[in-house]
C-alpha cells in the first residue's frame, strides 16, 4: 500500500501539510511519484478521465440493453426518489432518547429480558408466594357459555399472540361490557356522572344504571352505527350527547325535580361543573393572553430540578412562571408522581399515582387562598393587566375588557362603579386576582 497526497485543512480551507517536512521512509516504488517530496506538494495526481468516460459509457449501453429506455427512465426515476427521500430525511429533527418496554434487551442482574414469552403465573394459597400452587393458563371469566368464546390460547403461546386475541375477544360484538362502559365514562366526562357511577366497576360491587335502556341504545349505536353516527366514531357520539336536549339544559333549580330528585341523578337539570385544575389554570393563561396552543412535542416543568445526581428535589416554589414554555396547556406538563403540584393538588388534580375513575370535586378555603396569592395567580394577573394597561388609559374600558375577557360578558353599572373604586386604591392586578377568583370563572353552569 503507498500513501500519497497527504492534506491537512483548517478552518479556513488552508493545507497546512503543504511542502512540510515528512519524517517517514519512502514507499518501495518510491521514485519518483510516490517519493516523500510529493507527499506533501498539494498537487493531486488526477488520473486521465477518458477511460473512465468510456467505461461509464460501455456499462450503460450493457444497462440498455438488459433493462431497456423504460426501465432506465423507472431506474432514473428511483434514483431521484432515493435522493430527495434522504433530502428529506436529513432535514428532521434528531430522535431525542425514549424510553420504552421491551422484551429482548441485555439482562441485568434481576431484570432479565421475557423474549416475548409470558412468566409463568401460579394459583397461591392463602396468597403464599413461597408456596405455589399449579400452574395457570390464561383465561377469562365467562359472561354467557351460550355467547360469548374462550380466549383460546394455546399453552407457550407468544404473548404478542396472546395480547391479540385479548383484544379481539374484547371487541367483539357479542361482548356487551366493553361498550357499555366506553359509552358509560364519555357520558361521565360531559355530565360530571356516569349512568353508571363507578366507570372502573360494572360488577356486582359496581353502582346501579340510572338509565339502564339508554346506555344500552347508545352502546349499540356506538358499536354498530345508526341516523348520522358512524360506527365506533368518537367524534359522532360527542355530538350526539351533546345536541340532545338533556345536555343543553340550564342548572337552574326550577320545578318539582328539587324535591323528587334533589341528586338530580335522573338529569331533570345540567349539573353545574367546576372547572378541573388543568382547566382553571389553562383559562387563566387564556385570558391573560399568554396561552401557547401548540400541540405535540415535548412537556415541560413546574419546578425547578435540583439534586439530581442522587435523589431529586422537586422544588415547585423556585419555579420562575415567566418562562415561556410553561404557557402551553397544562397536558403537555411534566408530572412527578412522588411529589405533586401543590398548586394542582388543591384544586383537586387527580393522584397520578392511582387510578382515578372519577375525580373528587371539594371547595375549601385554601382554594381561594391559592387563587388570590399563589405565584402562578400573581405573575398570570400581573401580566394580564400590563396587556390592558396597554390597550387602553381609560380605567372604565380596562375594567370592561377585563370583565369581558375573563367572565365573557359586560359589567353591570354596579360592578363597574365597584370595580373602579377598588383599581383606584389597590391597581388592576389585584382586581384582576380577584376576578380570577369568582364563582363564575371558575364553574359551569
């Protein structure tokens, strides 16, 4: 092997190998273009291009002839997918780490890979895992033996195997429970309640169907379609509860429902809602104008991380709320479920530790406390009223946008004339604060 035409550039495209000083011995067939001197001349040594111009042309004349014009243009064509495919390619964002399950990976110490084999599972008296019993093969409780199948998984079956037809027994259309029950917790996000008021439980110690016929109906709409629904659409089972008229009734208490069903557990009125934490703090954002509706992509902290080299500190109150990215929804947050958002908690964020069917709704002092003087609370208002201080000098017009941005309606003339003495003694921030804080800006009627 000889080495020849040695470069070596820096920043600014200069050889700065160009005529140095080779301490190497000559190449066997040294004399005279492999000696040292023309190691380092910068001239490279170029061979002549006509036989390689010839070759090229012979091996597309062998090409023609084996694949002919059509094919070299469908081979052409290829090509330039290829290049603008990679083109594009290039251009996406690097791939951040994930973190994902998996069955096939290097064991270490006690986490051993499955290779997609399921662990044996045993019957355990007395639940003594020290002593078990036999053996036992995947299976499922049956709901009719005249109806419904058994999973029929075979003994060593691939769990991958086994998972399907998991799915497909859940899914089929004679089992009843799995549509009852996706239709029971949509019903339940839109009234507050389900039909049946424990969506994780339909069993014997489940809760009784308020509206047994209708859940039936609208499972089997849900499942086989129906007058302007599509089957198993989400999208059309939205809209078919929330046009009916069940939906669209006031929470008003009028009539003889108070007395026959003060529970209104047979929906005779709209439940009035409070909002979910995530909603109240992303309707603070929206009205403070700072909401960034950007979907996708990765969360964000509510803390400040510290520690981390050994046991992490999740400090909340160190957080700095004027940082951007914590303006987008409250979906995309990063959630540590050892130590949650005390801001969050008290509104009554479910435990992400759990699951939680079904969130408690609470009204206690420190929820107010939270509101008016949390930091999230007092940068949001601050904020909120340097943007209408901005829009307007007139302290009439800021107090009505502030109403009308934040409530969705105009002040009264009491409320303007109120609400004018107060920015007057204590600024539009704190009225704001106090806005923030209303019964009506946080709940749903």
């Amino acid at each position: 092997m000889a080495l020849a035409d040695i470069e070596l550039l820096n920043s600014n495209g200069e050889n700065l190998a160009a005529n140095g000083k080779v301490s190497a011995l000559d190449s066997i067939e040294a004399p005279v273009r492999w000696g040292k001197a023309n190691l380092v001349d910068g001239i490279w040594y170029e061979p002549s291009v006509e036989p390689q111009q010839e070759l090229q042309a012979e091996l597309d004349a062998m090409v023609l002839g084996l694949i002919g014009k059509s094919g070299v243009e469908q081979k052409s064509s290829f090509e330039n997918q290829i290049v603008e495919s990679r083109k594009a390619l290039s251009q996406l964002p690097k791939g951040k780490k994930v973190y994902a399950a998996a069955t096939e990976f290097k064991s270490q110490g006690n986490f051993k890979a499955t290779q997609g084999r399921p662990r044996p599972v045993y019957f355990l008296p007395r639940g003594e895992v020290s002593s078990p019993g036999p053996k036992l093969d995947p299976g499922i409780i049956p709901l009719s033996a005249e109806q419904m199948p058994d999973l029929e998984i075979k003994a060593g079956e691939n769990e991958s195997v086994a998972r399907s037809k998991l799915a497909l027994w859940l899914t089929d259309e004679r089992n009843p429970l799995l549509w009852r029950s996706v239709v029971n917790r949509v019903w339940h996000y839109h009234f507050g309640r389900g039909m049946v008021d424990t969506p994780n439980d339909f069993g014997r110690m489940g809760g009784e169907r308020s509206h047994p016929e209708l859940l039936d109906w609208l499972a089997a709409t849900f499942r086989d379609g129906g007058d302007s629904v599509s089957a198993e659409s989400f999208k059309d089972l939205h809209r078919l509860i929330v046009t009916s008229s069940v939906y669209r009734q006031s929470s008003n208490y009028a009539g003889k429902g108070i007395t026959a069903d003060s529970g209104n557990r047979y929906l005779w009125r709209m439940n009035r809602r409070r909002l979910s934490a995530e909603e109240i703090r992303d309707s603070i954002l929206h009205a403070s104008g700072l909401l960034n509706l950007e979907m996708g992509g990765a969360g964000y902290f509510l803390f400040q991380l510290e520690k981390t080299e050994h046991s992490p500190h999740y400090e909340y109150h160190k957080f700095d709320h004027t940082d951007p990215k914590s303006y987008r929804r409250s979906i995309y947050r990063f959630i540590v479920r050892s130590q949650p958002d005390p801001f969050m908690t008290t509104l009554d964020c479910a435990d992400s530790s759990q699951s939680t069917p079904a969130r408690n709704e609470t009204q206690t002092p420190l929820q107010s406390l939270t509101m008016l003087n949390s930091d999230f609370s007092l940068e949001m208002s601050k904020r909120f009223a340097e943007r209408i201080e901005l829009e307007s000098e007139d302290r009439s017009v800021r107090i009505q946008k502030v109403v009308q941005q934040s409530l969705g309606r105009s002040p009264t003339e009491l409320e303007l004339s109120t609400m004018g003495e107060f920015v007057q003694q204590h600024g539009l921030a704190n009225l704001i604060r106090i806005v923030f804080n209303l019964s009506e800006f946080v709940f749903i009627d």
